[in-house]
C-alpha cells in the first residue's frame, strides 16, 4: 500500500533535507521506503567541484531501527556524478548521504549507534541475543566489529594516577588499569604488569605528580623510571591487608595457646571434681534441707515420746522404710544419698548406641532398627532416652578453642565491630599469651597510624616490632623499612587507591559478560568505553 511521502520523510529522515522519499511499502512484516537524492548536484570530495553530471545509479539497502515491531528497510537510490575537473584525479563520486549512513555500510547511523550501545554493554553471544529480542538481529561478530571500530576515549595526562593489577586469568597471567584517581576514570590498560610499559607509558605521559599503588616491586620500579620526581602513595588497603596476613603467621605460631584452656574455660562439674568437692546436684537446695531436717527431727521426736516406727508411720502416712530411714540416722545430712541409676536392658548396648553418634548418626529411629535387627530386648523409649542424654552432653561440653584466622580477626577488627562473646575470647586469648598481647599493641598502634594520618611515626613502629622479634610481624615490618617513603605518604596524606579497587570491580563485570572467550584488544577497548 502506499502512504503519504511527506509523513515518512519527517518519521524517518527528519533532519536529512538531502534525502526524499518516494514510496512505502509494508508487506510480510516489513516496512520498506524506497528513498533518493533530493538535491540536483553534489560536491567532488577530491577538489570540491559541484557536478550535475549523472554516471550511473545503483542502489543501496540499508537497515534501520524497527517500526512497531516490524522491521525497517530502506531502498535507497544512490547517483555517480562525472567530475568536470580536469586537474582532479577523481573521474567519478558518489552523492554523499552522511547524515543517514557511512560509505558502504548496510546499517543507518541511528542502527550503528544502537549497536554498539549494545555492544558495549553486553558484548557478543548475550548482545546477540538482546539485539534479537529488540527486533534488529545482528551476530556477536557484528556487535564486536561495532565495538573495536569505536576510537579510544582521548584525555590528558592525570596529575594522580592509580596503578593496579588484575587477572586475566588468576594466577597465570596479568595486566594492569592504570585511572585518574581525581575524576574515577580509566586512561589506560597495559597488557602486563612489568615495570618496563608502566615507565614507558609515564615517559608519553609526562605530568604524573602523584602515583597511588599497591606495594609491588614492578610498580615501585616502573614509577621511579619514568616519573622520577613524582610521590608514590602505598595503598592503605594493601597495607592493612598485609599486617593481617603477618598477624595470622603470628597467631599460627602461637596456636598452643588458642587450644589450651584457662581455668575459667573449664565446666563447673570438672572444676568441682578436680577439688574433691561434692557435685552441685548431690547437695540439697534450701527447701529440700529444711524438708528433711523437720522429718529427721519429727521421727525422733515421736520416738522419744515411746511411740514405735510403725505407729510413727501410721499417723505420719509414711512409708516403713521412709520411718526407719530417719530413725536410724544420727544427724539429719545423713538421710541425703546420692540416687544410683537403676540396672537397664539397655546398658550392654550403650557403648554401640555412644560409638555410632560420634560417627555422626542421630536417628532414634535408624538406631532403634539396628538394635531390633541384632535381636536386642530394647523398646523405641529406651534408645530415645539415651540418644536425649547424648545430646545434652555434647552441647554442654566445653566451648572449642578458637581458630587463627577467628583470633587474626579479633586482633585485627576494630573493637567497636566485635560482639561480647569476641571481646571475652580475645581477653582470654591475650591473657594466656604474652606474645600475642605484645602483638595485639602492635596492630592497636599500626591502626591509629593508619587512622589518624601519622606516617612519621613509622620508624619508631617498625624499630618496636622489630624488637619484640615476633613471626610474621618482624617480617612485614622490614618490607616496610624497604618501601619506608611510599608506605610513609601512605600513612600521611589522603590519596588511596579506592577508586582503582572500584575500575577492578567494573573489569571483573566486564570479564564474566566475556566468558573468558575475549582477547586483551576487546577487553582494553570495553574497559576503555564502558
């Protein structure tokens, strides 16, 4: 069917007064405009000459944006003008259209554009698939070639500059961002993180003034060669992040410490039996003494009165052998017997019922059938009733000592961030073990530094550590002294590398949306854009 020209042209190329549209058709879920030039003459690109002599025709299909879920086609007639110049080398040229489309592209500008928005965000297979749902196809192939033909964002050379590394695969092979640490951007990716492109690329870039990096020799090396007179800054991170490494070297050694309990860690049963002390549950509470004292006392006073045991029995309502208890005891406390468990049919299967829970099988009732299939005389109740006792002895048993790396984040974690229960374990830990108190002043005295900004107390720090001759510690702390100007600027002034630890976050969304399936040329360039 055809539609009105005028209405498509300022639908489809509004702002493109060179273009005319000259039909519309719709068919099959198409919508297709056969366009033209509208102009007379165009201008030679070589000299500049305007000619009005036409050569030839061809025409061009270009695909463009969908239309209400149809796709979008337009039939574009394009004329070769003859060059009247002599001198021009050029003897024929196409009329220009670079409002609607590049040379020899399929796609419009406006489909370009949205490709390689889409390209950028989600890269090959995944952009595929979202371009497809949009209604304008396109192979991840395509979407990449959009993205690798973008130009490098251009800038100038940062006054900070953040260098770190990431993984392009862990542990085999790395590269490194390098960011403007004043507007959070990324400048640059290296494709190794040797000290040599890092000078190189200070050496095309001169105006660094300030280096934030992590505490890698490569780096130090690379920033002294090609920025000489710029301040390197130690990452705070990276240096918190290794005093607690040292300090669980530290604690490991000293783990006899974390598993011999103090005398406060020991059950009240086991300390009441170490003393030769009655238990808690064999001495009468307050009521069940004065109970028993006005019963002892009452029988002898009725046996006194001539009264005999069975008569006492009749008129107190008590039983026999309760009266003859009493009678026969001199003082009241020796009426109080400690109650001996009676003889059960379960006791000669007690040590398998105990074995088989410590090999981590509670089911009363998977316990009961193994017990039945043996032939054992015992009921549902009375393995229940075992298993019951089992239980309650394992949850009151003595709390497990802590681990390192549960003491490394005591001793490492701000007071403010640790419950009760860790501050009590901490001051037990650091009560049996001098060392580890020693070593806990020193993380204290390392965090106000690295709070409080006082870089210059450094030295008198790593002399301290360095005395008490504590593993791990003593170890960090001589890397330090070797690294003593960038971990003191560090520990002194406010740049840190946070906004690179955010770039490497980005990379790593970046990666995961590639599968590991993109070489460095397509990761530099969507880290570059994104």
């Amino acid at each position: 069917m055809q539609i009105d020209a005028l209405f498509w042209h300022s639908l489809v190329f509004e702002g493109i007064d060179e273009v005319k549209v000259e039909a519309v058709t719709a068919v099959f879920g198409t919508v297709e405009v056969v366009a033209g030039g509208r102009v007379s003459r165009a201008a030679c690109p070589d000299c500049g000459r305007s000619s009005d002599r036409v050569h030839d025709r061809y025409q061009r299909r270009l695909r463009d944006l969908p239309l209400a879920d149809q796709g979008f086609v337009i039939r574009l007639t394009v004329r070769r003008f003859i060059c009247g110049s002599a001198d021009c080398p050029r003897r024929t040229f196409a009329e220009p259209f670079s409002g609607l489309a590049a040379p020899h592209a399929r796609f419009t500008t406006q489909l370009n554009h949205a490709l390689e928005r889409v390209g950028l965000a989600l890269a090959g297979r995944a952009g595929a698939r979202l371009a497809a749902q949009l209604g304008f196809g396109a192979g991840r192939m395509t979407l990449i070639r959009r993205v690798m033909a973008l130009p490098d964002p251009r800038f100038s050379s940062p006054r900070v500059l953040g260098v770190d590394d990431f993984a392009i695969r862990r542990g085999q092979s790395y590269s490194t961002v390098l960011t403007s640490v004043e507007d959070h951007r990324v400048v640059d990716v290296l494709p190794t993180r040797e000290a040599g492109p890092l000078a190189a690329w200070l050496n095309r870039h001169p105006g660094v003034e300030i280096i934030c990096r992590d505490r890698a020799g490569a780096y130090a090396e690379g920033a002294r060669r090609g920025a000489p007179d710029a301040l390197q800054v130690a990452d705070r991170f990276h240096l918190w992040q290794g005093l607690g490494r040292a300090v669980e070297t530290c604690v490991a050694a000293h783990r006899d410490c974390l598993r011999n309990p103090s005398p406060s860690c020991v059950l009240p049963e086991a300390r009441g039996r170490a003393s030769g002390r009655p238990r808690d549950d064999a001495e009468p509470d307050g009521r069940r003494a004065e109970r028993k004292k006005a019963a002892h006392a009452l029988v002898h006073e009725m046996l006194a009165q001539g009264h005999s045991r069975r008569a006492i029995a009749r008129h107190l309502g008590w039983g026999l052998n309760t009266v003859l208890r009493y009678a026969n005891a001199e003082h009241w406390q020796d009426t109080i017997r400690e109650s001996q468990p009676r003889p059960s049919r379960l006791d000669p299967y007690k040590p398998y019922l105990e074995r088989r829970f410590a090999e981590g099988c509670p089911s009363v009732t998977r316990l009961h059938g193994e017990l039945v299939a043996e032939h054992a005389p015992v009921t549902y109740g009375m393995v229940r009733a075992h298993i019951a006792t089992l239980r309650g002895a394992l949850a009151a048993a003595p709390p497990r000592p802590p681990t390192v790396r549960q003491a490394t984040g005591w001793l490492t974690r701000h007071p403010t961030a640790l419950t009760e229960e860790d501050r009590a374990g901490l001051k037990d830990v650091l009560a049996r073990c001098p060392e580890l108190d020693t070593a806990a002043g020193h993380v204290r005295d390392f965090g106000e530094m690295l709070t409080d900004r006082l870089g210059t107390t450094l030295p008198t720090w790593i002399d301290a550590v360095d005395a008490s001759q504590l593993p791990g510690l003593t170890g960090f702390a001589l890397h330090l002294r070797r690294d003593l100007g960038a971990v003191t600027a560090g520990l002194t002034f406010d740049w840190s590398s946070g906004s690179i630890e955010g770039a490497v976050n980005r990379i790593k969304k970046i990666k995961r949306q590639l599968y590991g399936r993109a070489g460095f040329d397509l990761l530099r360039k969507l880290i570059l854009l994104q």
